[in-house]
C-alpha cells in the first residue's frame, strides 16, 4: 500500500515540477520581452507553446508574441498571433486585451476599415460602461488615422469632454481649409482658390492666365475666326479655367495634409498618452 | 504486499523505520530529482532541441529553426539535421553558408545524393553559373541516381545565361517531351526574338504622326497623336492661307516640336517593346522552373 502511495507522490511530483519548469520558461520568456529582446523572446515563447501540453500558458505565449512581432514592426504575423490568443483566452477580460492589441495593429498597418469594424464588434460584444472608454478612445484614433478629426473628437469627447487629443482634433478641424469652398470660388473667379489656400502667387498667375485665354478667345470671336476661337478656348482657356479649379482642390488639399502632419508629428513625438 | 516485505527483509529494519525513510529521506529525495529533471535542462535536452526545432522548421520559421537544429549538432552529429540547417539557411538566400552545411555530406551520407542536387540548386539560386558548370563536371560534385535531374537544371541555367547562341543539337534531350515544348519556345523567344525596329518606328512617325507608336503596339497612343498633329498642321495651313503669318510660324515651330517629340516617342516605344520582351521571357523562365521544383527530385522524406 505504501509502495502505492509512494509511486503515486513520485507521478504527482513529476507533473508538479513539470508545471514549475514552463513556469520558468515563461519567466524567462516575460524577462527577455520586458528587456525588449523581441526576437528571443518569440523564441522562448515559441518553445513553451511547444511543451506545454495541456495548454495552460497558451493566451499569455501566444498574445506576446503578438506583442513582440507588433514591436518588430511584423502587423501580420502579429495579428495572426493576437487571434490565436484570442481564440485561447481563459476570461472576458483576456479576449478583450486580444480583441483591443489587434485594432491597434490594424491601426498601425493602416486598415483602418478592418479597425472600425472590429471596434464595432467589441462594443457589440462588450457592452458596459467598463469597456467603453477605452472602444471609444481607440476609436477616435481610428478617426484621426482616417484624417476625420471632427469624428475623432467627438469620439474624444465621450471619455472626458476636456480630454487632450479631443482639443488637438478641434484645433486641426479649425485650422483646415475647406476644400469644397476652395473650388466653388475658383469656379466664379478663376486663380481665387489658389489665393484662399495661402498660394499668392499661383493664385494671381492663374488669374492672368485665364484672363489672356478670355481676351483671345473673345477677341477671335469678335474678328468671325470661330475655328481660332475654338482652338484658342479649348487649347488655351479651358485648360487654365479648369486648371485653376483642379489647382486650388490640390493646394487646398496640401494644405490639410500638412495641417494633419503637424498633429501627426504632435502625436508621435510628444504626446505622452497610450498610442497604437 | 509482497514488495513492501521484501524492501523491509531487503533493508533489514521494521516497518517503523521504513516509514522515517520514506518520509524524511525517500520521497525528498525523489522530489528533488524531479525537480532536476523537470530543470531548464529538460526542456532544453538535446532531443528537445530537435523537436522544438523540427517544429519550428516545418513552421517555415527558418532562422529559428536554424539555432535550434545548430544546438543540437553541438551533441549529435547527424546527417538530416544538417540538411535541415542547409534548406533553412537557402530559404534565407544565404547560399553560401547553405552549401558549406551541405558539403561534409557528400561522402558516406545515406543522403548524398539529394544533397548534391540541392547544392547545385543552392548554386542556381545564387546565381553562381561559372561554378555550376565547372562543378558539375566534376564526378565527386555528381549524385549517382539523379545526374539527369543535374543535366536539366544545367541545361536550362545555360539557356537562362548565356548571351551567344548556343548549340541546340542535344541540348533538349534532357527533357521529356512536354518540358522540351516548353524550353524550346524559350529557346526560339531568347534568341530570335520578335523584336520591333527602332529606326522603322522613327522613320513611320516622321512619315505619318503617330505611325510609329501604332507599330510598336501602343495604338491609342498613335491615334491621339495623329489626330493632335494633324490639328496643328491644320492651324498652320489655315494660318497662313489666311496670311496670319506670326502665327502660322508659332503652330509650325508647335508641330515640329510636337513632331520630333513623337518621333523620339516611337523609337523609346520600340526600345521598350524589346526590353520588355526580354523581362517578360525571365519572368516566364523563372515561373516555369519554379513549377517544376527546379527539377530536383522528390525530397519530402528528408525533411519531415
């Protein structure tokens, strides 16, 4: 009976020490991810998704590896881990984390679209207060990435109506022309869109381009050489009347871009809050 | 029952102290044992080392493959696990770390002959053609049961890089029908290639606008040409007919310019048609070869 007994507490002892050595392997995995070795990391965590057998370490191995390829800059094998990670998560709160570091992946590899719909399915799937901060917060990101600043800082505006990025949007939104005014006044007066967006000098080019254009065509007209007259709008004319329109929508355009850069590099740069 | 008696006939005491040694010096010592065993030591055994990196390799994570398989030779000397290393390192393009693996198992390996086609695929893919060629006429270079399997790759590798035409006598022998099909049209694309005149697309542009472009197969191209030019030189004509002189010679220095434009387009037109036969025709070898596995022989036993 005790020799029973006693091969029963050696198996037990086995499996017990067998759990403590992927102990350590996790350990030793979580050591060199935290040291920011990235690359060894993935090794070890590799190797202990390997041996261990009943699965017991597998969300944590498989959404840090997730984590290091998303340091290394690697979205796609990244993701593709992320949702191992998901599929093998023990609580709610563990497939939220999952569900969350892929957004952010996509916001990163710039599908912003795949984002939008996922934010969507986590609020569907996550519908209390506890979570709704943090949907709407990389919701608003998903905005801004997307160069919708208005959305973004209405997004912004549900977690705190003060918060920091929810101004940085205001700001942007207000500092940006508008691109539709830009063409409409170059419609009426050719080379004026250019002037709107800041493009003096275009702006006065093309106005006296246009002007050229209309003298010599009228001109033509005037004289009965309808033929000259045609090829003279068509050639000449037109070609400055539509270039002008087409100009200002792109200066005004070069414009916002640069104005969204400017928060682009704020973002980057200084803003200290959690970013993708 | 029966064990217990004869532990206890065997040690000699009675069953009080068998208790005190199972207690306070077996069953420790025991767990101290598993405690080693199930160590870092376990998880990195030699073994271990080659399943967690068959696994990787089969995975296609190569280079981690590689430091695993390259731990494990550190304890065994073993054959498959150093072609392993070498179909890791030649997925990673590094061919000349691949083939130096490879080498020390051309003699007495039970693989050597796979091994020898692989390193002369390593060759083809580094694009190292002289030491292919020289290489394969050496006979420790050559695998008994696949110099066939060689010959094709060699054949096709020379039909790839040679620039001078080259002697087509036995040169698709090699090949079963259907593959020498193939390797023919390249044959006939690489050396009489349907080429496009530069000089015939500049003289058919001065000729008529847009002439040229049409022949080298860029039709809308040639169409908005003619139609453009012909409206300039009707300007000219109108111009003058009318005695607008300033501007009949304003359209005229227009149409010239337009002209030696679309002349100089022809003839780039005609260059690039021809480059881009050749891209095309690397493009379609390269496929090709790929399908056919480079012509190596089944190797899926060797690396499961």
């Amino acid at each position: 009976m005790k020799i029973r007994a006693f091969i029963f507490l050696q198996i037990i002892s086995s499996i017990i020490y067998a759990q403590l050595n992927l102990g350590k392997q996790l350990q030793f995995a979580n050591e060199l991810f935290d040291s920011s070795n990235y690359f060894d990391a993935v090794t070890e965590y590799k190797r202990l998704l390997f041996f261990d057998d009943r699965a017991e370490y597998s969300w944590e191995a498989n959404y840090k590896i997730g984590l290091s390829y998303k340091y290394g800059g690697f979205y796609d094998l990244a993701i593709n881990y992320l949702k191992i990670s998901e599929l093998n998560g023990n609580t709610s709160d563990e497939i939220f984390l999952s569900k969350i570091e892929i957004v952010r992946c996509n916001l990163l590899r710039k599908t912003i679209a795949t984002a939008f719909r996922l934010l969507d399915e986590i609020e569907t799937d996550y519908p209390t207060d506890e979570f709704k901060d943090e949907i709407n917060y990389w919701r608003g990101w998903a905005f801004m990435l997307n160069n919708d600043w208005e959305n973004a800082a209405m997004e912004f505006s549900k977690i705190d109506s003060n918060h920091e990025l929810k101004t940085l949007c205001m700001t942007v939104e207000e500092n940006k022309y508008s691109i539709i005014f830009a063409k409409v006044i170059s419609y009426l007066l050719p080379g004026s869109g250019y002037i709107y967006s800041g493009e003096y000098l275009q702006g006065l080019l093309s106005f006296g381009w246009n002007l050229l254009g209309g003298y010599f065509t009228i001109k033509a007209i005037g004289e009965q050489r309808i033929f000259d007259a045609f090829v003279i709008s068509e050639l000449g004319w037109l070609r400055f009347y539509r270039g002008s329109i087409e100009g200002a929508e792109k200066s005004a355009e070069s414009k916002n871009m640069q104005i969204a850069n400017q928060a682009y590099n704020y973002l980057k740069n200084k803003y200290e809050g959690i970013k993708p | 029952m029966a064990m217990e008696k004869g532990l206890i006939r065997l040690i000699g005491i009675n069953r009080i102290l068998l208790k005190l040694f199972l207690t306070f010096f077996l069953i420790p010592v025991i767990f101290l044992l598993g405690q080693n065993s199930g160590s870092d030591n376990e998880i990195l055994s030699p073994l271990n080392l080659y399943k967690f990196g068959n696994y990787l390799f089969k995975q296609g994570d190569y280079l981690r493959a590689n430091n695993e398989l390259k731990q494990y030779l550190q304890y065994e000397n073993n054959d498959t696990v150093r072609f392993k290393i070498a179909y890791s390192l030649i997925e990673m393009a590094e061919y000349s770390e691949g083939r130096d693996y490879l080498k020390p198992l051309f003699i007495s390996s039970e693989i050597s002959d796979e091994v020898k086609c692989f390193y002369f695929k390593s060759l083809y893919l580094g694009k190292k053609y002289s030491d292919f060629i020289e290489q394969s006429g050496i006979r420790i270079f050559q695998p008994t049961n696949y110099s066939e399997d060689i010959n094709r790759l060699k054949n096709f590798f020379i039909l790839e890089s040679e620039t001078t035409l080259i002697d087509s006598t036995n040169f698709f022998k090699p090949f079963d029908k259907q593959d020498a099909d193939s390797i023919r049209k390249y044959f006939v694309r690489k050396y009489y290639p349907e080429n496009k005149s530069e000089t015939t697309a500049g003289l058919l542009s001065a000729l008529i606008p847009g002439a040229g472009k049409i022949y080298t197969g860029q039709t809308g191209d040639g169409i908005t040409s003619l139609i453009f030019n012909s409206v300039i030189y009707y300007l000219v004509y109108n111009n003058f007919a009318n005695k607008h002189y300033l501007r009949g010679w304003i359209f005229s220095a227009l149409g010239i310019y337009f002209n030696a434009g679309n002349i100089y387009g022809s003839v780039a037109s005609a260059r690039i048609y021809n480059s881009n036969l050749q891209i095309n025709l690397g493009i379609d070898m390269k496929k090709f070869v790929e399908k056919k596995n480079y012509f190596m022989p089944d190797m899926s036993g060797i690396l499961k």
